[in-house]
C-alpha cells in the first residue's frame, strides 16, 4: 500500500508529464505525420509555437513577475487573465493556417484547441475546471478521429491524469470529470466537423 508522500510523488510526474502544453507538442506532430508525412511537420511545429510554446511563455514570465503563482496557474482568478491570452495565440495561428491554406487535419486541430477553450473560459468564471484532462481527452478523440480508433484505448489515461489532479489538490473529482468531457466533446466536434 503506497503512502501519501508517495501518492502525492506519483501525482506531481503525472501532472507535469502530462500537462497541456506537453500533450499539444506531442499530438500536433503526430497528426501531422500521421496524415501528411513529413510534409505536415513543419505545419504542426507552427501550430505548436502558438498553442503551446508561447502560451507556456506567458505562464513562465507570469511566475518569474509573481503575478502568476505557478506552472499549472492554480488560482481560478489568475486562468481569467491566462485563457484569454492562449485563445488570443491559438486564435492568431488558426488565422494564419486558414490564410495560408494549411493541411485541413491541422488547422481542424488548431480550430478544435480553439473550440475546447471558449466552454473552458466560460465555466472558469466561476468554476476551476480542470484543463489537464480537458486538453488530454479533446486531443485522444481528435487522434482517434484522424488516425483510427484504436488511439481511444488512450483513455483511461485521462482518469489517471484526474486522479493526480485530485491527489495534489489542485481540482475536485466533479471538475476533472467536467473537464475531460467538455474537452472531448467541443474538441472532438469541431475536429470532426471542421476537417
């Protein structure tokens, strides 16, 4: 039987392993190849630099002022400052991918990150709705989507990705459960629909 201090160990790898912006490096590319070869990587890296590497930009340089008090931005408050600006980046990109006719999987991809955050940003006004496993379900269905259904076998790593919110106290069971189902369904619509 594991002891809080090891639970809670677990739940930190767990956390920081999967974290959004994690998940995004790691899903772009893979649909990118998956779909156009090694064409759609550079288009995925593109769609990456603005859904994930400058938003965790933002996030670092919130935490090094202090106005942001960590990597995860635990305090509900300080997500309304913080979703608006990753809905600004991906919204710049989408923008651009539309413009410059990129790969119709990737920009669905990138309208899909879009999608997932509008529901998120409304529900943080007055709820913490977890975005770990908002981010890790919408990106495991828009995969199954593009890539087949086997990806679904994924899921179950959303409920470990909850439970390790939970250990570590930053969201209550109801919002991991809340944000992994609004994760895949507005994700998983707008890929669907869009692609």
């Amino acid at each position: 039987m594991s002891t809080p201090a090891v639970e809670t160990a677990w739940a930190s790898r767990i956390s920081d392993g999967v974290e959004p912006k994690n998940v995004i490096i790691a899903v772009l590319p893979l649909i990118g190849v998956g779909r156009y070869g090694w064409a759609g990587l550079a288009w995925a890296a593109f769609a990456a630099l603005f859904a994930a590497v400058i938003p965790t930009w933002f996030i670092v340089r919130g935490v090094r002022r202090g106005s942001i008090e960590d990597r995860h931005v635990g305090q509900r408050r300080r997500r309304l400052v913080v979703i608006p600006f990753i809905m600004g980046s991906v919204l710049v990109s989408l923008l651009t991918m539309v413009f410059l006719d990129a790969p119709a999987d990737l920009t669905a991809m990138v309208l899909a990150m879009f999608a997932s955050l509008v529901p998120i940003m409304a529900i943080t006004v007055w709820w913490k709705v977890s975005v770990h496993t908002a981010v890790l379900s919408g990106a495991i269905v828009c995969t199954a989507i593009a890539l087949g259904p086997w990806w679904l076998l994924l899921l179950p790593g959303v409920a470990l990705v909850g439970w390790s919110r939970v250990v570590l106290r930053d969201h209550t069971r109801a919002q991991t459960v809340v944000g992994a189902l609004v994760g895949a369904a507005a994700a998983g619509l707008a890929f669907w629909s869009a692609r």
